[in-house]
C-alpha cells in the first residue's frame, strides 16, 4: 500500500495512515480528509505499460492509487472498466466538436456507486468489520448491499421513503436490513449517523468516509486510460453529496502527480434546480446553505451536502464551472442520450448531458471543446420517471391490417 497519511480538508493538518480514521480529530464531522500517496513510490513500481499488460478488468486495475493491501481480488462483483463511448451524433445535437459518453449503468448494480462501495467492502473486510452500513439516496444503498452481499458482509441500509422502486427492490434482494426513513435524505442520514456510532458497524456515508472518493476516482482514471492519457477539454458530472466530483478531480490529480496524463481537464459540476446548494453557494460567494430536495433526479436531491470541500475544490482547482438544470431539462436530456446512443440514463445520471447542453447555450463551454460526460447511473432503476418523458404506444389489434390502418408505420 502507498498511503502514508490523512490531511484535513478544512484546518490542513496530515495524520499517520492507518486505515481506521474518517474525520479530522481536530475539526469533527467537519473535517473531511484527503488521503495522500506516496507518488514517487508509485511511479517507480506503476507505469502506462504495466497496466496495460496487467489483465485486471476491474477497477482495480488502479489498486496502487488505493487504499487497500488486498491483492486478491477476484472473489469481488466486478466493478469498473465500463465502456466509454465516443458519440455518434450527440455532440451535434449538444454543439461540441466531440463527445464521449462514460456509461457507468453497466457497473454490476447499476450505478456508479459500485466504485466506492467495491473499496469499501474490501476496506471494511481488511479491518475486520462483519456489518456495513450506509445512508443513501438510493445507489450508493443498492451498490453498498450488493458488492457486501457478495463477500459475506451484512448490511444495514438507511435510505429515505422516496427511494425509487428498482433501487428498493435491488437493495431487498441482496438481502439488506432497510431502515426506510420517514423523512428526507438529511433525516436520513442522521439517523444513519447515530445508529453507526452506536454499534460501531463500518461506515460507508460517502459525505465522511474518505475511502469512498477513492474508489469513485477510478472513473476518472479510466476515462484517461480510455482516451490515450489525453482527457477532453471538459469533463461533466452530477453533484449531489459531492463525493463523486471529488473523486473524479482526485483521479484526474493522481493521473498527473504520477505523470500519465499533462493536463487536468475542467471540469463541469451539475445540479437539478429543485435542488442545488453547490451552484447556490457559488453564485452567492457564500457558504452552502440547505436546500429542498425537490427534483425528480433522486440521486442528487441532497439538501445538505456532506462533502462540499472536496466538490468545490474540484470545480475550482480545474477552472470548471457549476451549472443547474431543470428536470424538464433532465427528462429531454434522457431522451436524447437514449436516441442518439442507445444509452438509457436514469434522471440524476443524465443531468450531466443537461448540463452540458446549458453550459454550450451559455458560451461556457465552447463549440470547439471536447466533452466527457459521466452516465453515472442506469435508467432501469427508474423507470416510472422515465415514462414521464415518452408517449406511451397505443395498444393496436393484432392483424397486419390493423397495424397498417393506425398509421404507426408511416
Ligand atoms: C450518487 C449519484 C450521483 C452524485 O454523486 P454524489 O457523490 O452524491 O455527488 C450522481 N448520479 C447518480 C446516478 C448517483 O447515484
Ligand atoms: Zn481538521
């Protein structure tokens, strides 16, 4: 393993690593730590080539970028490596010289959650633990039980009452004890929170646990990966607790620190105008204040954000941009991603095409500039949103007759 320390997102002081910390001493719930690498150490033992010549085609491809002294990962659901697609005709319809689409539904529950939640059980079994829990807007509960379920780990799951079917339906079958909370993600949470310091279970609040934004980085470690070590001019995300923009600076960092990639790209953080305390903040120079959770993108419908050092240390350290979209925005943008190619996004995951069509309309992003947008969940997992967006077929009888007479073919 190569990490040597914790450093403290808000007061900067580093501790000795030792694998079992989640906040800053000093600071409390607050202090959100960074782990930091010995990069020199890596770049003698890790190169371009070896990896290419490693076979693992998993996410831990990446496993000296990680916080774990498991070698042996194959008894792991096998997360990561998902397919990054160059765009067929999407970047015209967006107005980009070109555009990839990274579609993380493909990871074995669902969403992109697999990344943290993979780290996390490994983590969890190094340190001995025999139960994980998690509060969650939904994926990161389905992720955390299913990747668990797999290596013997029970888990407890807190997720609010508004949690989608397909994801409650994920969760009940990997066998998860759900504590539906009545009330909203925060309520959630802090009821996660007390019950976790009460039985001493692991942790995998991706708002606290520092473990999480490394797993998610992997995303962004394989986007380099995927185009040659020469990442887009832009790369967009949707930001609920922020952990996942985090982690998608933290790989694009670590990519640099170790000398496989020469530029960071900017990256573009999106949120759902039912829901958006990051570009609130933003645009008011202020403070994050909590927000309603009122969108239909249920993935990112966080009112306060567990993890906003990290999130807006990556849009600002990249000269990226914050930007909100409306859920009617976010229904076309499913649309489309889905038309143009045959990529089924769910809500949250397809604001971040949302994003990007707004931030062209806006001159942020220009004509000429490249774009890697994260599809950070699958649109099976919501479906009753996604028929919203579409006409539902009329029923027709079944003669050839019949179907030529209602016009359907023309
Ligand atoms: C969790 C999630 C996000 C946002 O990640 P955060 O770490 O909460 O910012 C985006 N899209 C999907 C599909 C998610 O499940
Ligand atoms: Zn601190």
């Amino acid at each position: 393993m190569y990490c040597t320390s914790y450093r403290c997102t808000l007061c900067g002081k580093e501790y000795r690593y030792d694998g079992r910390m989640l906040t800053c001493p000093h600071c409390g719930e607050k202090g959100i730590l960074d782990i930091l690498y010995d990069y020199d150490a890596i770049r003698r033992d890790f190169s371009r080539a070896s990896l290419e010549t490693c076979g693992e085609l998993s996410l831990f491809r990446f496993a000296p970028l990680l916080p774990l002294n498991t070698t042996d990962f194959s008894p792991f659901l096998r997360v990561g490596c998902t397919p990054l697609y160059r765009t067929r005709s999407l970047h015209n319809v967006l107005g980009v010289s070109a555009a990839y689409v990274k579609d993380d539904g493909h990871n074995p529950t669902g969403s992109l959650k697999d990344r943290a939640s993979v780290v996390a059980v490994a983590h969890a079994i190094e340190l001995g633990y025999a139960v994980i829990a998690c509060s969650s807007t939904g994926n990161a509960a389905s992720s955390c039980a299913g990747n668990a379920a797999r290596m013997g780990l029970s888990t407890v799951i807190f997720v609010p009452e508004r949690a989608p079917e397909g994801k409650l339906a994920q969760l009940l079958m990997y066998g998860a004890k759900v504590v539906s909370v009545a009330g909203d993600y925060r309520m959630t949470f802090e009821l996660s929170k007390a019950t976790i310091d009460k039985y001493g279970w692991y942790n995998r609040n991706a708002g606290i646990n520092p473990v999480m934004v490394e797993g998610k980085k992997t995303v962004a470690m394989e986007v380099a990966e995927q185009l040659h070590w020469l990442p887009t001019d832009w790369v967009a995300v949707s930001v609920g607790d922020g952990c996942t923009i985090g982690g998608v600076y933290q790989g694009f960092y670590d990519l640099y620190q170790i000398g496989f990639i020469e530029r960071i790209p900017r990256i573009l953080g999106v949120q759902s105008f039912g829901c958006c305390p990051f570009v609130d903040a933003h645009f008011a120079k202020s403070e994050l204040k909590p927000a309603l959770e009122n969108t239909i993108a249920d993935s990112i419908a966080v009112g306060v954000p567990r993890n906003p050092k990290k999130a807006q240390r990556a849009v600002e350290a990249s000269h990226g941009e914050w930007i909100s979209v409306g859920d009617d925005e976010i229904l076309a943008a499913m649309k489309v991603v889905g038309n143009c190619e045959g990529v089924f996004s769910e809500p949250a995951a397809a604001a971040a095409t949302a994003g990007v069509a707004a931030a062209v309309e806006r001159g942020i992003i220009s004509h000429n500039d490249s774009v890697t947008i994260l599809s950070t969940g699958s649109g099976l997992k919501d479906v009753k949103n996604a028929l919203t967006a579409v006409t539902r077929p009329m029923p027709c009888a079944p003669t050839l007759e019949a179907l030529e007479r209602s016009g359907l073919l023309n």
